[in-house]
C-alpha cells in the first residue's frame, strides 16, 4: 500500500499527522540493531519502523510493507521493552515515512514515560523523513499568537521552534523531491539536523547546492537546517544510491558503482561545503 501526495492548498503545510490516542499504529517491525548512516552511526539504537509510505521511490531497499496494527500504550510498551532489554538509549523512527503517523503528543509521551528507563535519564529520539510531511507548530506560536504575529508570518517559529522546544529530539530529512508530483512545492519539512541526499549517477553539482540553498536560505517555506549543541551542527551527507537487492555492502564492488563514483566526484567538486559521505554501514556490519 502506498500513499499518493495531493497538492497542499497556496500557503498551507502539510503537517505531522495528528493520531488520537485510541488509533492504531500500523507497523512493519521493533528491533534493536546499530544506526549505519549519519551524524548516528554506530549508536546502538531501537528501530521503530512504520509501515506504508507516501512514495515509490525506484532505489528503495527497505521492506515497509505492513506487519501488524497496534495501539497507541502497546506501542510505547514495546518500545519500552526494548530499551530496557537490549539497554539501549537511542530511538529511531523510520518507515516507510514515519511522519504520516507520527504526532506531537506521542513523541511527547514517549519521552515523558521511557526517559526514566534508560542510561542516565538521556534518551534521543530520531525521526527519518522524505520531507513530504512538516512539524507541528511551535507551542510558542499556539499559546502566544498575539506576540508572535511577525514570525507566524514569516514561519521562523514554525518546525524550529518545536524542535528547540525539544532538545532530545533528532531530525534526518532524506528529501525526495524528485519523487514527488510537484518537486519542492511538496517537501514541506521547515527544519531538520541533518541532510541525506541519495545520489545517482545523474546527481549534479547544481542539483546538492539547490538541496542545500532549500535549507539554508529563507524561503516562503521557511526551511531551515538546525545547528544544535546538543547534536552534530549542520550535517550534510551525500549517500550514494545502492542496488535495491544487495543485503550487504561486500555483494558490491564500489568502484564499479556508478553512484559512488558520482558521490566522490560531488565531494571533490564542493570542497569545503561541509558534505561528507554517508554509505549503509550497517550493511557492512551485517546489521539490519
């Protein structure tokens, strides 16, 4: 089952979806395993990955399909099982796309709940999205729109404010725009931590500094990448696309994949940009 993406009205975001708390959660599965990609990687982490997806991207490799539906207490029960369990610290919200599920009070909950059961009270919550899907608003821009006029209208207070508002709180946009009907017009994501772009062996200079100008200069959508003390500041990774099919990175001979010739290329050509390269480490490690 797929999602298809309907055009926002002019002016609008599309935003985190806002599950009551007697909805069901649809998921493909709960694992313990070792983040492989990103400002993360090698952090022992829970992976929480939701079923069903907005796109059909064609380099996709991961299985989303849907495995089980479950309520909105099982699910933080479970997820408390694991980090308890497997002594871990680390959640990640993966899909699919997780944001079509997720929403603000269930972050909030889980971090409220399960903070207690892990090593020294620091649990971290990361969210990876394709950018189709926004934040919620600041609580800043709900409790005081008197004050805040200026900056609703400008939406600088809109996803950043929320994720300042929750320090813990980690996001990966991977945007997808080329996936989409209508290109940017459909990424609505207004900030994140890091990016991950997927590079093909078609990726342009041009096409990573518009990736890069989405996030870094003010626009009708306000997009913004979020330096943060608290995390890895302004992280940009170029991920080279990988055959759909190959389990582990050693079934590849890198120096005859066209895409991770074109990353390092990239790379070479943005200099001191700040973009690294990110493979799926966790296939080398034989992790899921």
């Amino acid at each position: 089952m797929t999602y298809s993406i309907e055009p926002a009205s002019p002016g609008t975001r599309r935003r985190m979806k806002h599950k009551k708390a007697s909805d069901a959660y649809q998921l493909h599965s709960i694992f313990p395993t070792i983040q492989g990609e990103g400002s993360f990687k090698g952090m022992p982490s829970l992976f929480v990955r939701f079923a069903h997806c907005n796109l059909n991207c064609s380099f996709c490799d991961t299985d989303f399909s849907f495995k089980e539906s479950i309520s909105e207490g099982e699910l933080i029960s479970r997820i408390g099982n694991g980090l308890v369990d497997h002594k871990l610290r680390h959640i990640v919200f993966t899909g699919g796309e997780p944001m079509i599920q997720l929403n603000r009070e269930f972050i909030e909950r889980i971090r409220k709940e399960l903070n207690e059961f892990v090593p020294g009270r620091h649990l971290t919550i990361q969210i990876e999205t394709n950018g189709c899907f926004d934040l919620p608003p600041s609580p800043l821009l709900e409790e005081r729109s008197d004050l805040y006029k200026e900056e609703i209208e400008s939406n600088c207070l809109f996803g950043s404010g929320f994720l300042r508002m929750h320090p813990y709180l980690f996001v990966t946009c991977s945007p997808k725009y080329r996936e989409t009907n209508r290109g940017w017009q459909d990424i609505h994501l207004s900030a994140c931590h890091e990016l991950k772009l997927v590079i093909s062996k078609d990726t342009t200079l041009a096409e990573v500094k518009e990736v890069e100008k989405q996030f870094t200069t003010p626009s009708q959508f306000g997009r913004c990448i979020l330096p943060s003390s608290y995390f890895t500041p302004e992280a940009k990774y170029l991920s080279p696309e990988m055959p759909p099919d190959a389990k582990v990175v050693s079934e590849i001979d890198l120096n005859k994949l066209p895409s991770f010739g074109r990353a390092l290329i990239l790379l070479r050509e943005l200099g001191g940009h700040g973009w690294r390269l990110s493979l799926q480490d966790h296939k080398v490690w034989g992790c899921d």
